[in-house]
C-alpha cells in the first residue's frame, strides 16, 4: 500500500482569545526572512504573556490531513481526512521602541 498526506489546513488557537484559520500548512520560517509578517498566515499578539501562569501562552495547533492511500497493484484506494493537534507555550514580553 502507498499513502500520500498533504495538510489541508491548520487552526491555531493562540493562548490569548485569538484564533488564526490556515489555508494548507502555511510557510515554513527562514532566517533570511527576519522579522517581516507571514505572507500566508501570520499572527500578532498585542500584549505580553508576563500576567500567565508561567509568563507564557498556550498555543495548541491542529493540523487537517487528506491522505490519499492506494494498494499497489491496482486495488482499492481511498480517500480519508484526519486530525493531529500538539501544544506548545510561547514567551511573548514587551517591546518598546524609544526615539531620540
């Protein structure tokens, strides 16, 4: 049997109220981009995490999957949807910029 998993999309729920919704499964950060916004799926947090329990949010990501599976040979094939989620915390502290 062969499978192939693509993501379909990926909901993450940000520890702080915000939810971002992703077509597909985004794109992958390089240090080359520095500090410039996702270009197809970014997010922003508008304060810190110091106030959390641990100083830190809470992020749980789920993944969408469609994997497509066919036994070799010519038999049955399919098509089935699946989820994955994990969690990870994030260390957001203020930022501020002075002028002179």
């Amino acid at each position: 049997m062969t499978a192939t998993a693509n993501a379909v999309s990926v909901s993450w729920e940000m520890g702080d109220g915000g939810v971002v919704e992703c077509d597909g499964p985004g794109t992958p950060y390089t240090p080359d981009a520095g500090l410039k916004a996702s270009p197809d799926c970014g997010y922003v947090y508008a304060r810190s995490s110091r106030s959390q329990p641990g100083g830190v949010w809470t992020v749980l990501g789920t993944t969408t999957w469609e994997v497509a599976w066919q036994t070799v040979g010519g038999g049955p094939s399919g098509v089935v949807e699946t989820t994955a989620s994990t969690e990870t915390t994030v260390r957001i502290d203020e930022l501020q910029v002075v002028t002179q």
